[in-house]
C-alpha cells in the first residue's frame, strides 16, 4: 500500500500555526515523527513524505518536480499562518515550494527554516555524490550518519537501498537555485552543525542572497544530524523563531 504523502500525527482543528516538515535523503518523514511532542501542542505539525520510499512508486530526481508534487499538499487548506522546515534535500524543497507559493495564488510562508543545506556550491557539485561507487558512498554515509549501520553494512540491504539512496542524492547534487527572480521576502532560519564537513555553517549565509528578509542562524554541536539526542532544543529555537517571525499568539 502506498504511503501517505502529508501524515499528521497530532491534528489540531484551532487556527494557530501549521509547520510542514520535510526529510533529509534517503530518510523518510517517519524518522520525524518524535518532533511533534516538543512542539507547541496547539501547532498543526505535518510530515511530508517524498515519492519512493515504500517501494511502490519511483522516487523522484529532480528537486523542482518534487516540490510542485508536494505543493498541493500544502495548499489544501489556508486557514491559519504556514511555515516551512526541511532538512538536507528537505531544505532546498521547502525553498522551492515557497517560490511556488509566492508565484502562485496561494499565501506564502510566515517562516522558513533551511536545515543543512545551502544554494552556495560546494564539494558535491564536483564529485557528485550519486555517482560515486558503492565502498565509497557507504562510507561517506557512514561518516554523514542518518543512515542505519545495519543498511550500510549488509550487502543484501544495501542493494534494496542504495537506489533510493542514489535517486534522493542525484536530486540533491544536480539541484542548482533558480536565477532571475526576486529574493523571498520571508524570515529564515538557518540551522547547521558545527563539525558537518559537507555542509559548515558558513555555508549556510549563502541564503542572504536569495530572500529578503532576517535570517538567524543557529550553529549545534554534531554533524550533518545534529539534532539526534538534542530534539528539544531544535525544537525551542524553531519555537522561538517562528513566534518572532509570526507573532508572540502562535
């Protein structure tokens, strides 16, 4: 059975705040689901989940076409202030279906929050990661963390794996920002970790240039997975951003 696109875990029928929250490569909105519970409980939490993760449908290699598959989704319903929170492949989503949302007749986003992923170009542009061969991408997740030791370690899992694997990395490697258009006039979030060697958290200014508006950004402790063991505390900053972004009520 296929999986559902939009999962909520905790509906809240109050108009408050709603925050769409999308995954990294090669995970799944699954791996979110301990986040509602250190969130404001009158939010409106919703997992998004790309194509391809049950096996059933083909994931999807393009970071645009992934968005506009997933922006109905977040469209549906216009009753209460909306923000955005991806991390990794989910960061550079969320950035186009707020374009989307700017460009089309739907509200945009009160908040963004770009997690470990920036529009600068950086070491995965000249050595995609996507083609590199099987010893070498295994480590390379290995070092990034996020994927299971017993995934990366088995051969026969890893066969089963590594083409959704390569699909959401192709999708994040080949992805470039769109030119010739306005910067977003949106408040964001940029969130990295201190010791993430692919992504550093200088990497992650780069967002200046492509919205018009305040952009805080929090360095953690950890790698490209920082927030593993720290949830609570992502959790509080993205309260505490989205409340000076939308108002002290959400």
């Amino acid at each position: 059975m296929r999986r559902e696109t939009l999962i909520r875990i905790r509906p809240v029928p109050e108009k408050g705040f709603r925050l769409f929250v999308l995954h990294h490569a090669g995970g799944s909105a699954q791996a979110y689901r301990p986040w509602v519970r250190h969130l404001p409980p009158d939010w409106d939490v919703c997992l998004l989940q790309a194509p391809g993760r049950d096996g059933t449908d083909a994931p999807m290699r393009d970071g645009r076409a992934l968005a506009e598959f997933l922006y109905p989704h977040v469209t549906a319903e216009h009753d209460r202030p909306f923000g955005l929170f991806g991390h990794s492949m989910g960061a550079l989503v969320a950035y186009e279906i707020a374009l989307l949302a700017v460009a089309g007749e739907g509200p945009a986003p009160a908040w963004l929050g770009m997690s470990a992923w920036s529009p600068e170009p950086g070491p995965e542009r000249d050595e995609p990661r996507h083609l590199l061969p099987d010893e070498r991408l295994r480590r390379g997740l290995a070092r990034m963390g996020g994927t299971s030791a017993g995934i990366l370690d088995d051969p026969d899992r890893w066969r089963a794996a590594a083409p959704l694997i390569r699909a959401d990395l192709e999708l994040v490697d080949t992805w470039r920002p769109p030119t010739g258009i306005p910067p977003l006039r949106v408040p964001v979030s940029a969130f990295a970790g201190a010791d993430d060697i692919g992504m550093p958290p200088e990497r992650m200014d780069a967002w200046r240039d492509h919205v018009d508006g305040p952009l805080v950004r929090h360095t953690l402790s950890g790698g490209h997975f920082y927030f593993v063991g720290r949830i609570a505390d992502v959790a509080a900053r993205i309260t505490a951003d989205v409340r000076t972004a939308v108002g002290a009520c959400v």
